[in-house]
C-alpha cells in the first residue's frame, strides 16, 4: 500500500469520541506508520518506520 492508498484506510483510537476533541488517526503502508491529526487533514501527516512504531508502543503502553 503506498501513502496515496492510505488515505481510506485511516483508523481512530477506540478512546476518542465524535465531539470533536483531541483525535489522533493511524494507517499503515508498506513502509510506515502514517500518524494525523483528525482535526485539521490540511496538515501533512507523519511517517514512521515500523520498528520506530512498535518502540513508541511499547514506551506509551508502559512496558
């Protein structure tokens, strides 16, 4: 999947809520981590690599 074929394939955190409040989207490509900001689709978003990926997991979840 290239960036261009992300663009459907992006997915929400189960903890946001459709009020309009802090969203963070993710959708994965061949390459990368494709991370956005739902609330404003006019900025770029940002590219990680799968292992920088799975390091923020870990970090974020505490392990």
């Amino acid at each position: 999947m290239s960036v261009e074929d992300a663009q459907g394939a992006w997915v929400g955190s189960s903890r946001s809520s459709n009020e309009g409040g802090a969203c963070v989207e993710v959708a994965t490509t061949d390459r990368a981590v494709l991370v956005r900001d739902s609330k404003d689709l006019t900025r770029p978003h940002l590219a990680v690599g799968p292992s920088g990926w799975a390091d923020f997991v870990r970090y974020a979840a505490g392990s």
